[in-house]
C-alpha cells in the first residue's frame, strides 16, 4: 500500500473550537496536514483520505511543544468557514460607520 502526506496552512484570524477538543484555540496560521492512501486494482492513480490532523502548538506552560489534533475535512471547512463569517460580519459592521459618528 502506498501512501502519501500533503501539508498545506490555514489562516485563522479568530479564536476557534475544533468538534471533539475542549476549549478553543487562538487565532493565528496553522498547518494541516492529510494523509492519502494509494487505491489499488485501478487503471488510473487515486488516492483515497485516510487522516486529517491539525498541527497545534504549544502555548504557556505547553510552549514548544506540538500536538496533532486528528480531525475531519468537514469540521476544518466548518471552523474556517465560521471563521470567514465572523470577519465579514464584522467588516460590514465597521463599513457601516462612518469617523464622525458620535458613538455615546
């Protein structure tokens, strides 16, 4: 069986909750990590998902030290995708007023 890793980073500009961890993890760039499995018997290459983790480093009493939290595909999107709308909600908020506006 023939397997392979791909690495590609993720950008989150807020704090965020993965399903399955306690907590939330701070906003910042993260490295996802996901490992394929060669599919055999077929006339073409494929590749099938075997595992997706996210690689969390260490903060205060835990920094230097990294963890890769097993997740889904489906649960990365979500997160990214909350995340995705909490900024364009929050810039649409900010458009809509304008410097001279008396906030009291």
């Amino acid at each position: 069986m023939t397997m392979r890793s791909t690495r590609t980073a993720a950008t989150f500009s807020k704090p965020f909750t993965l399903s399955g961890y306690p907590g939330e993890l701070p906003a910042g760039d993260y490295e996802i990590l996901v490992e394929e499995e060669r599919l055999q018997g077929l006339t073409f290459e494929t590749y099938r998902r075997t595992a997706t983790y996210l690689k969390v480093h260490g903060n205060g009493a835990n920094a230097g030290r990294t963890e890769l939290r097993l997740t889904t595909e489906s649960d990365l999107k979500k997160a990214l995708g909350r995340d995705q709308a909490a900024n364009e909600t929050n810039s649409h908020t900010d458009a809509a007023l304008s410097p001279q506006e008396d906030r009291s």
